[in-house]
C-alpha cells in the first residue's frame, strides 16, 4: 500500500473529543487505503478506544468528520454504518448459542436463510469451530470466545473491521496463532481493518502501517520498517524498541545538514537541521552499534554496568540515567570478556543517528 | 452467575454441611406457616362422616364461588398489568442511571416499602374520594366534566394495588438489567441491527428471568391481597381472600373458609412454581 497515491477507504479528519475538561483526542487525522491493516499503537489512555468508537459511530466527536468509502458517515448511527467492532471484552450474547452469535448480524439485515446457513458454515470452519456450533458462548475458552467475536463481525462483511485489543486477555503461545489467523481471515475475505494493541511486537508484525499514538494525537503514520528505523518524534523513538539516547547541544552547523553535538558522553555527529546552541535528543538502535572505535563515525565511551544473554545475541547496558539509556545489542558478545565496572569505547555510524529537538523535562 | 457460583461452592459433606444454616429458619415456618397451614387443609377435606370433597363440589357448583375467581384472576392480571407497564421503564432507567442519581432512585423505591399497607390504603381512600386529587386533576383538565368518585371501583383498586406493589416489580428487573452488558447492545449496533431489533433479539431474552420474577412476584401478592381491597373497595365486591377473611371472621363459617383458602393456595403455589420454573429455564440460558 503507498502512503499517498490512492485516495483514502477510510478518512478521519480532525476528529477532536474531550470529556469535560480533558481533552482525549486533539485533531486526530487517519487515512487508511482500502484493504490495508493498521495498527493503532500507543500507551494505555492515548485515546484508541475513543477513535474506534467515533469510527464505529458508538461515540459522537466534538468536531471533524469520518469518510468512509467516499460517504460522510459522522452523522450516521453506528447500524448504518457498515463498520464491524471486536470489542476487548468480546461482547458475545450470552443467550445464544456459537452459530446463532454469528448468524446475528445477517439475521438482523434480513438476509435470505439459506444463504445466512451457507455463511454461517463458511465461517465456522473457518475459525476452525464448526464441531462447536450448538455451543452455548458461556462455555468457550477465551481464544474460542476471541475467534467468534471475530467470525460474527466478519459474517456480515463489513467494509471496514475495528479490533479493540483483541489478544490482550490469551497467553502468548495462543496470541501468536490467533495472530497469523486473524491476518488470514482478513485476507480471505478481504477487510480493511483497524487494529488497536499496545503490544509493539504484535503492531511490528501484522501490520501495513503502524499509527503511533500519544496523547490523543497521532504522532507517526508509517510502515513498520520506518517506524522501526526512523520514528518521527521522541515518543515514536522511546515507545518502539530499544534505543541508546543522549542529550546534549549544538555546537556547530555545516553545510552539508550535519551537525556537531557535545553530549554528556563526548562529542558526535548527526544529520539534521539545527541552529548552534539548541538543545537536541541523538539516539540509534542498540544492534546499529559496536564495540571499539570507528575511524571517520561517532565514538562515545561508558561503563560497563551489566550484560544480558538473550540466546543469538547480547545485551550490554551501561551507566546512564534512566530516560538516557546506553545500551548496545552484539551477536559477537563483549569483547575481551569485559565485566562491569569497565570503561568501554562504542560507536556507530553518523547516518545511523537520529536527531530529534530535546523534550521538554 | 449461577455457573460460577456452583463451581465455586464447596464440595460434597462441607455442602451439607451448610445447608443446617438454614434450620431455624425451616423450624421457625414449620411451627408458624406449615402447621395451621395442615390444619386448614384438613378442614377443608374433613366433614361429619370423615374425609369427603363435598365441600369443594359445593364450592365450585356455586356461580358465586365462579364469580369470587374471576374477580380475583382479573384483579390479579390487571394489577400485574399496570406495575410492568410502569415498572418496567423505571426499572431500566434505574439501573442505566450513573451514580448519586441511582441511589435516589433505589431509595425512592425502596423507602415506601416501610410505610404499612394499611397507612397507604387509607392514604388512597383521601386520594380516591369524590373531592380527592385524582378527582380534582381530571376535572380541572376537563377529561372528566364533573367530580367522580374513583374509591370503591376496581379501577381505584388496581391503581391503589399497583402503587403497593410496584417495587416488588420494579427491583427484580432492575437488578437483572443492571447485570446485562452494554456493550451487547452496542455490538449488535455494529452488526448492522437497529435499536428495535436489539430490543427484542438482546435486551428482552436477557431481561425475562427478571420480567418472570417481577411478574410472578405481584401477581401472586395481588390475588392474595386483604387489606388493600377491604379498604378500598368494600364488602361488595369480593376476592378470594377477602371471602376466606369474611368468613372466618364475620360468617364464622370455617367450612367456606378453608375452602376458599386451598383454592387460593393452590393458585399462588400454582404461579409461584410455574414462574420459578420458567425463570430458572429462561435463566439456564443467561
Ligand atoms: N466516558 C468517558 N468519560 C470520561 N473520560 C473518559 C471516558 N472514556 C474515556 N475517557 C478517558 O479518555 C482517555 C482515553 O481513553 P481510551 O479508552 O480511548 O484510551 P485507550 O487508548 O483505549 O487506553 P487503553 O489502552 O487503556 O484501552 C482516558 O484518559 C480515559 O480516562
Ligand atoms: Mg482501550
């Protein structure tokens, strides 16, 4: 999916609510293209269920519209909109029965029976519960409840699907098998799909697009890779992965938009745009670093606080201030077989730095 | 709820155990309720020779014994009648209601409970009089064109009966759709289904073992009432209560009394185990 070129299946456009005095979403703008799966990511209270549920037409904005499909919906009541919800909590009818929980959505449209019969087979084997159909709801396991939510929001082909955290109540093993039959159910009946997590492992992997969130605003509407590798603000950079950070302050500009940072750990290089003097955050990804000095690239040294096997790899942190942290991954291990307390010289690649204006404290 | 509660109860002899809890309580109805209760029952099938049922055929082969039922059954259904229409709507509204205003509510409710029915009868006596509010109000707004008299009519009864018995409909349904998720309704939103249809198809099934306990609740309390129809509509028109009252009381007649009695009995029991069946089948579902 390009980020640009087709115009967008859904568009929300600065859609802003505030309950009394907070302000939950500030303006938030999403464009989403027809059969694309994006992850909203973001802190608990960021605001992702307030966007699901304008989007689903279960909460009225403040202000700013949602287009879906070429048709201002923001008026419309959540029936009429043709926008399917998987709710966290699953929100099966406890009165009725597997089939009958998929078969609703059809039933209420008036479908002809036969062909609500024919859907409702498909999509129980689909999830894999046709041996489950007469089943009361009560009496599912959370992943069967899970893959029901998601068959009867799928039953009706909804143009676009809504999904509220919906691994968040399984265990590991069974999240990550519900992860890839999620994604293939979305691709077998072809839905446009919004997926709320705050699990960035989870957004990393299933995604087109990623929309990292804060604080009722979107702050980076990318493909994973990018967001990975260039996250577009402090927050993006220190919610996705692991990064070493350093402040420090310009000190000289060259033409070439690089700068010159002195920073609590010596002086580096980084490419960007800053007058001298201003106060600025350089970061890069822990396994874009190495042990010993590189001629020509930026050099810091540090102690050696402590080193955590991961199996493939290492892990080596040392002594910085919490929010500062100084941490480099290595297949190779630590070289020398140095113990904490030593001082060690690190560095990486000046293309590899990211620069970003410091945050206010 | 029931599901989890069973599986969370102790098991086997603990069990049994706690179910000697409950003897005072049995010992205490046993001694107060079932024990005049047997000597009724045997009067009634007791006469000169023994054991007969002619008091029974004497009762039933009697219009007026017929006419004694209907009134009951009628008053009884219209009675259940006013307080689900009324009920009902409160009973969601207080359940939805967020905070200091559900407390009001429940209080609202709850509170007239300890008011005696004899105090509230009487307080409908002034209100039903031919000079009372009702009166007044519908004059005054010229649905009616001169003062009426509402006390001693059935519709002065069922309304009276109705205020008596509305939080014994209200409360049961209110605490079964306060259980009852909102996101259901919302989920069937999003599934394409209008309010209406989620009415009927979400918010119904799941409220009936409520409605069935509501119901039942009034109904039986209404075809057993005594104060409320001796007060408020006098010794013409009698139920089966008042009749089981007037004869033991004023007739000295213990023959009819008893029968009556049974019958009725038999009548509440009746409604009482065929609603505790239905909410329990209704409630297996939930
Ligand atoms: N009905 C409401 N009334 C008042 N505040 C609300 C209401 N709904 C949500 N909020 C507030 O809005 C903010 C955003 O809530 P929201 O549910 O959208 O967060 P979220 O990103 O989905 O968080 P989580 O990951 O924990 O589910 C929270 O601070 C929450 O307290
Ligand atoms: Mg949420």
């Amino acid at each position: 999916m390009t980020e640009t070129a087709s115009p967008a299946f859904l568009d929300v456009r600065k859609a802003a609510k505030a309950f009394g005095a907070t302000t939950v979403l500030d303006g938030v703008d999403l464009a989403v293209a027809r059969g694309e799966f994006v992850s909203l990511l973001g802190p608990s209270g960021c605001g992702k269920t307030t966007l699901l549920r304008i989007v689903a037409g279960l909460l009225s904005s403040d202000s700013g519209a949602v287009v879906l499909d070429g048709v201002d919906i923001s008026a419309k009541p959540p029936h009429h909109r043709d926008v399917g919800v998987v709710f966290q909590s699953y929100a099966l009818f406890p009165h009725l029965t597997v089939a009958e929980n998929v078969a609703f959505g059809l039933e209420a449209r008036g479908a002809p029976k036969d062909e609500i019969r024919a859907t409702v087979t498909r999509f129980l084997d689909l999830i894999h519960m046709s041996a489950l159909a007469d089943r009361s709801v009560r009496a599912l396991s959370g992943g069967q409840q899970q893959r029901v939510a998601v068959a009867r929001a799928l039953a009706v082909k909804p143009k676009l699907m809504l999904l509220d955290e919906p691994f968040s109540a399984l265990d590991r093993k069974l999240r990550e098998t519900m992860q890839i039959e999620l994604k293939r159910l979305l691709r077998e009946v072809g839905t446009t799909a919004i997926f709320v997590t705050h699990d960035q492992d989870e957004a990393l992997m299933m995604s087109d697009r990623i929309a990292v969130m804060n604080r009722g605003r979107i702050e980076q509407l990318a493909d994973p890779a990018t967001i990975y590798k260039r996250p577009a603000t402090p927050f993006a950079l220190e919610f996705v992965g692991l990064s070493t950070r350093l402040t420090g302050t310009v000190v000289e500009a060259s033409g070439e938009g690089e700068v010159l940072i002195d920073t609590t750990h010596g002086r580096i290089r980084a490419p960007g745009r800053f007058v001298a003097g201003s106060p600025v955050l350089a970061a890069v990804r822990p396994e874009l670093m190495a042990f010993g000095e590189t001629a020509g690239e930026n050099t810091i040294r540090a102690t050696l606080s402590d080193v955590v096997f991961q199996g493939s790899r290492i892990q080596a942190h040392f002594e910085a201030p919490e929010d500062r942290p100084i941490q480099i991954e290595s297949v190779a291990g630590i070289p020398g077989g140095a113990v904490p307390g030593a001082e060690m010289a690190l560095s990486w690649r000046v293309a590899d730095t990211l620069l970003y204006p410091a945050p206010a404290p | 709820m029931s599901a989890a509660a069973a599986s969370l109860a102790p098991t086997g002899g603990q069990k049994d155990r706690v179910a000697w809890l409950a003897v005072p309580a049995v010992g205490y109805l046993a001694i107060v309720y079932a024990l005049p209760l047997v000597f009724l029952l045997a009067r009634s099938v007791t006469g000169p020779e023994g054991f007969t049922l002619s008091l029974f055929v004497q009762f039933f082969s009697d219009p007026y014994s017929w006419r004694v039922i209907w009134n009951t059954l009628r008053i009884g259904l219209l009675t259940t009648l006013v307080c689900l229409v009324i009920g009902f709507p409160v009973a969601i509204a207080m359940a939805r209601a967020k905070g200091l205003m559900q407390v009001a509510l429940l209080v609202a409710i709850i509170l007239p409970l300890s008011i005696g029915v004899v105090v509230k009868a009487f307080a409908w006596q002034i209100v039903l009089r031919r000079d009372g509010v009702v009166s007044q109000f519908l004059v005054g707004t010229g649905i009616w064109s001169e003062p009426q008299r509402l006390l001693f009519t059935e519709t002065g009864l069922v309304l009276g009966a109705a205020n008596v018995f509305l939080p014994f409909m209200i409360l049961p349904i209110y605490s079964v759709v306060k259980l009852i998720d909102p996101r259901l309704s919302e989920a069937g939103a999003t599934l394409g289904a209008s309010p209406l249809y989620r009415f009927r198809r979400i918010f119904l099934p799941l409220t009936l073992p409520g409605l069935v306990s509501g119901i039942a609740f009034v109904f039986s309390m209404s075809v057993s009432m005594f104060v409320i129809p001796s007060l408020l509509i006098g010794d013409r028109f009698q139920m089966l209560a008042t009749l089981t009252g007037r004869s033991f009381l004023l007739m000295r007649n213990e023959a009819l009394g008893s029968t009556t009695a049974v019958v009725l009995l038999v009548l509440a029991v009746s409604i009482v185990v065929a609603s505790s069946w239905l909410a329990k089948r209704l409630g297996g579902t939930q």
